[in-house]
C-alpha cells in the first residue's frame, strides 16, 4: 500500500486584494464611463458648461468631510481594480521573474496614489 | 479491406496531428478524405479513418453519447466531444483535429490525463457524513428538492477535461487545481448531505486553488454538459473570503 | 522497456491572439491601463485643487488639448467594455435563491444595466444643476 504524506496547503492573501478589485470593479462598471464622458469629453469640449465643475463648487464639495471621501473613493478605489488585473496580466503575458516583486510593484502604486490623493484632500479639508 | 468511395458522394477534408512515441520527434499533421453525411459525428468520422484508411489512428471513445467523457479532442482548435460535435456544422471546410490542448500527448489523440485524475481525487470527491456513516437499516440520507438544486448542476460532470484545455491559467501553470475540480467542490460542499468543507475549504484557499482563476470563462463556454465551472468558482472565491475573515478573528 | 514519450505542447506567449475569446479576455483585461491612467489624470486634478484657482484652471484647460479629447474617447471605449463584461458575468457570482430556484441570470444583467443607466443620469444631473 502506498502511504501518502498529508499535503501541506498554504493559504492565499488573496482574498483582500480581491475585495478591493471586486468594489473597485464594480464602481468603475457604473462610474467611469460616465466620469469620463463628463470629465474628459463633454465639459472640455464646451457641450457642458465648463462653469459646471469649476473651482468654487469643487473645492467647498473637497472641503466637506464626505465629499472628500467620495472623492478619495472614486479616484482611488478604481486603482486597486486596474492594478490587481494588471498583475494578473504580466503572468498571462509570460512575465515569470519576479512575481513578489511585480507584487510589490502594482499594488504599492495602488497604495502610493490613494495616499497622495490622501493626503491632498486632507489637506484642503483642513485649510 | 478498403471501401471504394463512389463519385457521387461527399467528401470531407480531415486533418488529424499524429504522433508515435516510438518513432517521431515531434507531432505531425496528417490529411484524409472521407465521405461525408449530414448525420456523421467527428467520432463517427475517425472510426472511419480507423477501419478503411488507417488503422493506425489512436483516440479514444467508449459510450458515443456524451457521457463517458473519454472522447475529448481540438476540433478546429477548440475543445469538443467528438461524439457530439457533427461534420455537418464544419462542412465543407476542412476539419483539423487535434489532441486535448494543455495535457501531454501520449499518442495521436490520446491525452495524458492523469494529472487532471489526481486533481480530482485529491479534493475528496464524496460525501463526508458529519457523525459516523449511518447503516441503511437506520434509513436513507434525506434531501429536499431545492437542496439538491443548489448543486445538481455541478454534479453534472463526466470529467472529460475539455474545461482544461480551454483554461489558460491551467495552461500557464499546472499546479493550479482547475475548473472541473473546483466545480466538483462546489458540489460536495454546497450539498446538505456533506460535512466536510472544512477540509476542502484548505485546497479553496490556497494560491493553486481558486485563487489561480482570473475568471477568462471559456471553461463554461466549451463544458459539453452545462456545468458552469466558472460560476462554481466565482462562488467558491465568495466562500473563501469569508473563510479568509473568519481565519482572522478566530486563529 | 516502456516506449512511453509524451510529447508537451509548449504554450507560446501570443496564445491569446489564436482565439477570439482568448482576445476579448485580453481586451477586457487591457481596459484597466487607460482606467489606470484615467484615475491618475483625476488624481493630478485633485493636486491641482489643492495648489488654488489658478492651477486647477489650467488643469481644466489641459483637458481641452485633442490629444487628451483623442485619450478620453479611447479610454471611454475601454471603460463602456469594461462595464459590458461586467455586468455579463455578474450572474456567476450572485447565488441569490428565489422558491428553490437559482435567479434568472437575465435579470441579474438587466438590473445592473438599469442601475447603469440610473448612475449615469444621477451623475448628469449632479453636474449640470
Ligand atoms: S466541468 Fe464540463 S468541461 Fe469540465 S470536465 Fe466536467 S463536463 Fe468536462
Ligand atoms: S464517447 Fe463517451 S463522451 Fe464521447
């Protein structure tokens, strides 16, 4: 009879990254298209009054508490969706070296920026 | 004995990639010609090869009706059962056949599968009964209809690895368990017979388990029996954050 | 002495170019560089509201250039793909049970396009008024 040694089965810290990319995921699905069509086409290009994000509104919306966390949300959390598929993608592409790294890479960026964006806000709730 | 093919009839272009262990390097393309019927499977068509053109051709097959789950091959590059995918949805253009994707070739189209067996024996594929198993003198497990619906579908499995060749993370890396043994979890654990989702949770969880899945979802494209494996493990990922929470309060 | 000598197919690294469901689950993957890029362009809108009116002015006007018109309709493109597939394989991940009976996955797909539609209209209307 062949005795097989138990198998040792480590778990995975994916769970974590997951649920960022999963409501980072889910916020980009309903906001973005929308952020972009807004943001970046129909006020740049006069079709929406310009007026309508200018600097006053924005800045006493990023002066209230919520507003600067919904800000901080949409800005931020869609990173932690990008990035985590990015990782996902330099394997499917073949890049085997350095995955701990490429780790480190992606969602430290992920990090870095939340933090920056962070920290502004931060900053203009407190002037 | 070679069957004289009569003008009249159709013909259909077949290519299938040979290789004998004994004598060749590398796989190679072989082209035949058989006559075509609007009634004829892939399977029925490489009996044909075998019997009057080439008895050589190796490929397995046993019950002809999508349930052995032994006739698995790339037809046209995408994986099928041969004895339930027909010529007719591929006539007249040639057809190119080919051995399983992402298992090695033993011989023509015969796959090693052994890899993908021990895959699923390894998640435990039977009921784990919470106290001792129970005679059937003390009566039968019951079930309620909707309990056995919440897995019924993923035990609609004949583990014909189909799922495997088209999962490019099972391509990219061996290591990781899979779309059939995942979806044969989901139906051991999410049945209310079973007790042992503790242990198979620890295969859920690892890096290799479901955690290998960025849910491409051609498994439940190309799965001849609807089992859906991608959902299976899109449930299994729900399941094993909430594991993953729970590890963390209670060590 | 075993003649065995399975032969490995090697997996070449332009395998998601040989199938088109392989090329749409790259396209969809690729979508998160131009919604990475867009979170930065937003991220660099926040600093420039911190910095005063007068930068975050010429951020605004920074916007108006064709090339960052030409980035935002790309990008757009990407992001209205990114939503599709979403909400396409949202029902894999929903197991909500109504009399025994998994939820019809059309009207999971469909809900989600109606809270779309709702989302985006919302946001117009914020925007304007
Ligand atoms: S899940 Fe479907 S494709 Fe995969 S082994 Fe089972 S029957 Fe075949
Ligand atoms: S021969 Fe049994 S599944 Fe095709």
């Amino acid at each position: 009879m062949i005795f097989k040694q138990p198998k040792k089965y480590i778990r995975s810290h994916e769970p974590v990254f997951w649920g960022l990319f999963g409501a980072g995921g889910m916020l980009t699905a309903f906001l973005t298209p929308i952020m972009i069509l807004l943001t970046g086409l129909l006020i740049p290009l006069g079709i929406i009054e310009p007026e309508a994000l200018n600097y006053e509104k924005l800045h006493s919306f990023t002066s209230s508490w919520y507003g600067a966390a919904i800000i901080l949300i949409i800005v931020a959390l869609p990173l932690w969706h990008t990035l985590h598929r990015i990782f996902h993608s330099l394997h499917d592409l073949g890049v085997q070296r350095g995955r701990s790294w490429q780790q480190v890479i992606c969602y430290g960026f992920a990090f870095a920026v939340s933090v920056f964006v962070f920290t502004l806000l931060l900053q203009i709730l407190t002037m | 004995m070679s069957k004289k093919l009569t003008p009249s009839e159709k013909r259909l272009e077949i290519e299938i990639l040979r290789y004998h262990p004994e004598q060749d390097e590398e796989p190679y393309l072989q082209q035949f010609e058989i006559p075509y019927t609007t009634d004829m499977t892939i399977l029925e068509a490489l009996q044909f090869i075998k019997d009057h053109l080439d008895s050589t051709v190796s490929f397995r097959w046993s019950c002809r009706m999508a349930i052995c789950g032994s006739c698995g091959l790339m037809v046209n590059g995408v994986p099928k059962l041969g004895c339930k995918a027909f010529l007719r949805d591929y006539y007249p253009n040639k057809i190119t056949l080919e051995a399983l994707a992402n298992f090695p070739i033993e011989r023509d189209l015969v796959v090693v599968m052994d890899d993908f067996i021990n895959k699923l024996e390894e998640i435990k594929p039977y009921l784990i009964p919470e106290k001792e198993p129970q005679f059937l003198t003390k009566g039968t497990y019951q079930q309620t209809p909707e309990q056995l619906e919440k897995f019924k579908q993923y035990s609609m499995c004949i583990n014909c690895g189909l799922c495997y060749s088209a999962c490019p993370q099972y391509a990219l890396d061996n290591k990781f368990i899979g779309p059939a043994a995942l979806a044969l979890i989901a139906r051991y654990n999410r049945d209310s017979r079973d007790a042992g989702s503790a242990e198979r949770m620890k295969i859920v969880n690892q890096e290799v388990g479901v955690w290998g899945c960025t849910f491409v979802g051609y498994c439940s494209v190309v799965c001849p029996k609807g089992v859906d494996p991608a959902a299976a493990i899109q449930l299994l990922k729900v399941e094993s954050s909430k594991d993953y929470l729970i590890g963390m309060f209670k060590p | 002495m075993s003649k065995r000598r399975p032969y490995n197919r090697e997996l070449s690294s332009d395998w998601w170019l040989k199938d088109i469901f392989y090329s749409q689950y790259m396209l969809r993957e690729g979508s998160s560089i131009f919604i990475t890029l867009y979170s930065l362009i937003l991220a660099w809108g926040v600093f420039r509201l911190s910095q005063g009116e007068v930068a975050f002015n010429a951020w605004m006007e920074a916007l108006q250039h064709p090339l960052s018109i030409l980035f935002h309709l790309i990008a757009l493109a990407f992001a209205l793909y990114h939503s599709i597939t979403w909400f396409s394989l949202a029902p894999k991940a929903v197991d909500l049970w109504i009399k025994g009976k998994r939820l019809n996955e059309k009207i999971i797909i469909l809900t989600h396009y109606i809270a779309f539609v709702f989302v985006s209209i919302f946001c117009l209307f914020i925007i304007i008024s």
